[in-house]
C-alpha cells in the first residue's frame, strides 16, 4: 500500500497515469491533477537481512543515507523554484 502513495505522488512517476487509470482514485479529478506532483519520502526496512547486528545497522544506515540524498534534492529543487518566482 505505501508503494503505491509513493508511485501516485512522487515526481518519479509523474504522468504514468497508465498504473492508475481504471482505479477509483484516478476517477477524482483533484486527485488526478496530484499525481506525480508532492515529493515523497518513502523508506522501508524490509528488505535489510542480516546475519549480524553491525550488517544490519550498516544497510539501515545505506537506506538511510539514500533517503538524505533524496532530501537535498528536494531540498535544493525547493530553494532554485524559490529564487525563480
């Protein structure tokens, strides 16, 4: 369920309203005009297996660190769209 708000909302995906057509959401059209418009910051532990605790810590910080990537991108995209208006 999470991945699919993140794929509705996220730039990532903007204008794939192929995924969405058919669905009750898509039939809304204030939804219609959000899709692939908020940026979304979706994380998920799921898949970090480990034998070891310091493994694990290790790939939960990796996950960690490519959402703080994500972040200054949005980040620094909000700052430019400011300075442009």
């Amino acid at each position: 369920m999470l991945d699919t708000v993140n794929t509705f909302f996220s730039p990532r995906f903007a204008g794939q309203s192929n995924l969405f057509e058919g669905l009750a959401i898509w039939q809304d059209e204030q939804f219609r005009n959000l899709q692939g418009t908020i940026p979304v910051i979706f994380l998920s532990f799921g898949g970090i297996r480990s034998r070891s605790y310091a493994l694990a810590m290790e790939r939960i910080k990796e996950a960690l660190g490519t959402v703080k990537k994500y972040l200054d991108i949005v980040v620094e995209t909000a700052r430019q769209f400011r300075q442009q208006n």
